[in-house]
C-alpha cells in the first residue's frame, strides 16, 4: 500500500495571509500526483493533476510545485480567504498508474480567521 | 449537464443484511472507483472499474463487492454489513486514458457520498 502523507494535519491562518503545506510520497514508481479540495458537507473537486518533476501549477491564487525525485509536493495559498477554508488532499494512484483509483493522504485541513 | 449521483444519500440497516449503494454517471466515463471515508483514516479505496465487466479490489476491499453491466453505473453491494462498515461512501469517476495510457493523469470527479449506518 502507498504511503501518501500531508503536514500539517491542520492549520489556522489569519485572512490575508499567505500558507502553504506539504504532502509527501514514494519517489519509485511515480506517475501523478493530484490534489483535491473538500469543504466540509461537500465532495472532494480536483485541484491540480501533475506529473512531471518541476512542474509548478496555478489556479487563482492557489498554486502546486512539484519534486518527483525526492518525492513531495508543496500547496501555496496566496492571501488566504474564509472560502478558502476546506480540508486539502493529495493522492497518488493506488497501484503505481494506468487508470488506478488513488491512495490519499489524511489531509491538511484549513481554516481562515477572519 | 453531466453529473455523478449516488443513492440513497443516508441509509440505516442491521447488522447482517445485504445492502447495496448505488452510483450513476452520466459523463461516459470508463473509469469508476469506489471510496470510504473514516475519521483517522481519510478516503480509501475499496473497488475500482476500468470499464463494462472489468472490476478490481482496492485497498478495503473485504465484505465488499461491485458489478459493471454498463458504462454509467457501479452498483457497491456489501454483502452481510457489519458495525465496522459503518461510513459515507463516495463513488468518482474518470476519463478514459488518453494517448499516453495513464489515465492517473486524470482528475476524478466525485458523487454527493452515502452516508451508512450499521446497527
């Protein structure tokens, strides 16, 4: 079974703030990466799909980097909102790729003070 | 528009009966998965389709059981419930693979979740 795991497991940020956090997984055998956001009472929506060592990824304000060689991917949220409060995932295809179903990691949930 | 369902969206059954959850989509996905969701553990995967007839066990998959008669649904029947299962279940789907054959490049899309309770 695939080891994905994330830090911190929670996080309050002040409103305007920037944050980031960490998910890390095996280096061997890497075909993707992905990253969900799940507010609460919701279902998990895709944030980012990435594959390729050094790719760095953005929508709005958030943004992904990621380092397949030693295996870990950084979250960036620039200048934090409350709608940004949700439990953040990343997952990693469950058996090494095709069209696998994901091992996620437990989350960094979030929360914005305002 | 194209969407994911999932019914019922809560349930309460005994100890022993045979249930099955239900999850229908309506993009023409050839891939659908199965996943639980337990506090201190996150979404784990319990069985996963990558297309009509084909099914594969996932990380829990004990106690469970899945069918693919068609591209749209991936009925997830559990076959005498127990406490232990007691959970919200969520079903996703996903493009078929592309060109390059991993479709793990693909986002997965994911239905409302049931929530079941075991008594």
């Amino acid at each position: 079974i695939l080891n994905v795991e994330q830090s911190p497991q929670s996080l309050h940020v002040q409103e305007g703030d920037s944050t980031n956090f960490t998910c890390s997984f095996p280096s061997s055998n890497f075909y993707a990466l992905h990253w969900y956001r799940w507010e609460t009472a919701k279902s998990p929506e895709a944030l980012f799909v990435m594959t390729l060592n050094g790719d760095e990824k953005k929508k709005g304000r958030i943004s992904a980097t990621l380092n397949t060689k030693e295996g870990y991917s950084y979250l960036y949220i620039k200048g934090s909102q409350p709608e940004d409060s949700a439990t953040y995932l990343c997952a990693c295809p469950y058996s090494g790729g095709g069209a696998d179903g994901l091992t996620f990691g437990k989350g960094t949930h979030l929360i914005i003070q305002p | 528009d194209a969407e994911i369902t999932q019914s019922p969206r809560h349930k309460i059954t005994e100890t022993g009966r045979q249930v099955t959850l239900a999850c229908h989509q309506t993009w023409n996905h050839n891939n659908m998965f199965w996943y639980r969701q337990d506090l201190g553990h996150g979404l784990r995967l319990i069985h996963y389709s990558y297309g009509v007839q084909d099914t594969n066990k996932g990380e829990v998959s004990d106690g469970y059981s899945v069918s693919r008669s068609n591209t749209e649904d991936l009925p997830l029947t559990l076959e005498s419930a127990a406490s232990s299962q007691t959970s919200v279940y969520f079903c996703a789907s996903s493009p078929t693979p592309g060109t390059s054959g991993k479709g793990s490049y693909n986002e997965q899309f994911f239905g409302p979740g049931t929530r079941l309770t075991v008594l």
